[in-house]
C-alpha cells in the first residue's frame, strides 16, 4: 500500500546500509553534531538494537526509562521518549536489547512498515533534522525506517565486497519506493574508511562513480584510529579531536549534504 506523506519542515533520513562495520553510526551521530553545531535542531533516532548511537553519544543503555521500542508500540508518551544528549539542539530517541524483539512483535500489527513512521509524526515540526539510524540488516526495522525518512544516506566503506551490498540494499529502497513509500529518494552515497594509500580503495571508488555518478559524494571520509575511538569515550569527534581529518571531513561533508538535500526539496 502506498502513502503520500505530506511536506514537513524537518528533513528526515535514513542512514542505511545492511553490511556492519562501514562508518554508519559514526556518520549519523557525527553528521547530527555538525548539524547542530551550525544551530540547526536534531533529533537522531536510534534503530539499531544494539544502540551502539546511544552509547557513542555517552548514554548508558542500561536504566534507559524508554527507547525506540516504546516508541513504535506508542507505550510512553514522546516527551518521555526523547533524551536529550547534552549537546545544544542535539536530542536523540535511545535502543537497547529491547528493540530485538520488534521484529517478531510487529509480524501481526496493522501498517507494521508504517510505525514508526506514524509514531513521531508530532515531532516532524519540532526539529530541522531527523535522523534514523538504522540496523545493519534489510528487516522490518530498516524498512520502518526507509518509509519514515525522505532520503536515505548510504555509508559505503572502501573495500570490493561492499559493493555488492550496495546493489542489494540499492534494489531494496527501489521496492520500498515503488510499493509503501513513494517520495523516497537516495539522497547519496559516503565513502568511509577511506585509505588513498591502496589501490583497492580508489578502484571502489571509481567502480561506485562508474555506477552511481550522481549519487556518490565528493567528499571522501578518510581511515581514522581517533573517529574509532570518539566513541568509547561517548564523544562525537569534534568532541574528542577537533582538528583530526575525520573531524574535518565530517564537517566538510555536512556541508555539502546541506546543499544536496535543499536541492532535492
């Protein structure tokens, strides 16, 4: 069943990729932080039962009052549910374990893909940005996530194999948009883990632009041992080396996500 949603102030994205280990959390709360940072309000939403956002950003996952799981079976009210993280405009929707066992709960729900979605509608009108870090999986938990958002961000890290995933969850977003949400768009593809020392990472990157010209990014998001590290700290980059080159790019590339994503309006 399709839906048409209608225009909201916030942008609202999805970052997807169903491989683990390709920057994707590391580029949604960083991503949040530098979006904050230039005074916009966000809100990232953690979907992933491991809520490895949640602890990257210092929350403790264990006391949490509610999380997304309260979230999408409506059980606490939203003021409850959002946390915030200690950083101005920066608030988020904490996971834990819990989330897990959405995926059996929702099999029965009616418009299961459309819960979370229906979930935060209120919230749309209160943030610039909203955020939904997603899974490492193509389940029901993703496939919330892509008929919520708009766009869907795509961190892609620099080896072959990863490209193979990339036609699968490619071929995924084009079913969603095809059969539940048709205004969803990809609105780009991120290099991650990027080493322009090895042959294998520049050959990934021309093998992305030779199949997806218009949708990779220009900015590269290089190999970093201090963005691995930020978040053992429950710090965002900026937070825990300012003038790393991971730093750097994630706020070089926040900057040309800004202009990408007003263009797609």
């Amino acid at each position: 069943m399709k839906q048409a949603e209608s225009d909201t102030s916030a942008h609202i994205l999805a970052v997807a990729n169903q491989k683990g280990g390709v920057g994707k959390t590391t580029t949604a709360v960083n991503v949040c932080g530098e979006l904050a940072r230039r005074g916009s309000k966000v809100l990232l939403i953690d979907c992933d039962p491991q809520g490895n956002a949640t602890t990257s950003l210092g929350i403790a996952k264990r006391g949490l009052e509610a999380t997304t799981y309260d979230l999408l079976f409506g059980r606490v009210e939203l003021e409850k549910i959002v946390t915030k993280t200690g950083r101005e405009g920066f608030d988020l929707i904490p996971a834990d374990q819990d989330l897990a066992g959405a995926a059996v709960e929702l099999i029965n729900v009616e418009r299961r893909e459309w819960r979370l979605s229906d979930s935060f509608a209120e919230l749309r009108e209160q943030y610039d940005w909203i955020l939904l870090d997603c899974p490492p999986s193509l389940g029901i938990l993703t496939i919330n996530a892509l008929c919520a958002a708009r766009g869907v961000l795509i961190p892609l890290q620099s080896e072959y194999l990863a490209l193979e995933g990339l036609a699968q969850l490619k071929w995924t977003i084009d079913r969603v948009r095809e059969h539940l949400n048709q205004k969803l768009y990809i609105l780009g593809v991120l290099i991650t883990m990027f080493d322009g020392r090895t042959n294998l990472a520049q050959q990934v990157v021309e093998e992305v632009q030779r199949h997806f010209p218009r949708l990779i990014f220009r900015t590269l998001i290089p190999r970093s041992i201090r963005l691995s590290e930020a978040p053992s700290h429950g710090m965002l980059i900026t937070e825990y080396d300012l003038h790393n080159r991971g730093s750097q790019a994630y706020a070089i590339f926040t900057e040309e996500l800004i202009r990408r994503e007003e263009a797609m309006r």
